[in-house]
C-alpha cells in the first residue's frame, strides 16, 4: 500500500512542486492550503507524513501543529518561510519531527522525510524496566543474557 503525504501549504507553485517529487517517490498526495482543510483531511485520511507550513492565511500554523499532534503520532515536518530562528525551536518543541526552512533542495526534503518515517515504525520489542537484566553464570563469572536467550527461557 503507497504511503499517504498530507501537504499543508497555502503556496500553490510550492505545492505542485511537492506534489510531483512526492508522488515520483509512491506517495498519494493529499493537498490543503490552509489548517482548517489540513486538519479535516488529516481526520478524515489518516496521512503517514505531514508537510505543514507554519505561516497558513486561515488560522496559526503552531496551533495547527499542536491539533495534528495531538490526533496523531505520524511524522510532521514543518517546511517553513516564516523566520526560522523564532519558529524552530517552538515548532520542535510543539511535536514537529522536523524543521526545513525554506528554500530547501528536494533531494534533502525526501531524506528527512524517509528518517521521520524510519523513526516512526521503529518500535521496541522488549518491555523497558528498571530491574536488571537477567544473568547467568559462565565459567566463573557473570554476564548479561541477551534478548534471543531470554525468550528461549
């Protein structure tokens, strides 16, 4: 199943240009150019990544960052015009994955998205716990079990 990008970007020759390397990379593509339709689409869609630009016409971008966020633990990369010193740090700190600023090569853009995705399906297989590991004695002295010992137990 082709993986879905949703676009949230008020800049239409910005837009296309998304579009065409997003689908020549297996995307569907899902295109709003303000938060309003990015949120409804998001809901109604479920996208696997999320372009977001911070400065939307119709509402905040942080505001439409944080309402993503909190629908949702897909990767949001914020590709933004808007004064990237003022914005990163907020933007990371609101749930952003990512913060390209604008212009940015393509090339780059594709990279950091395949990450974010890569960083998103990684789950651990173990239970994290504050006991220690379990161990056992060999020859005299102690060692850790690994995760493969451990399940043959």
């Amino acid at each position: 199943m082709r993986p879905k990008a949703l676009m949230i970007e008020p800049d239409i020759p910005t837009r296309r240009r998304l579009q065409l390397c997003l689908e020549a990379e297996g995307y569907i593509v899902l295109e709003a150019a303000g938060g309003r339709k990015g949120i409804d689409l998001a809901v109604q869609r479920r996208p696997d990544v999320v372009l977001l630009e911070l400065c939307l016409p119709d509402m905040d971008g942080m505001t439409v960052l944080k309402v993503l966020r909190d629908l949702s633990q897909a990767p949001i990369v914020v590709l933004s015009g808007c004064d990237a010193g003022a914005h990163e740090a907020a933007a990371l700190d609101n749930g952003a994955d990512d913060y390209v600023p604008k212009p940015f090569g393509m090339g780059e853009l594709l990279a950091r998205l395949r990450a974010a995705r890569r960083h998103a399906m990684f789950q651990w297989d173990i239970g994290l716990s504050t006991q220690p590991a379990p161990s056992r004695f060999e020859g005299g002295s102690q060692r850790r079990l690994v995760h493969e010992e451990l399940q043959l137990q």
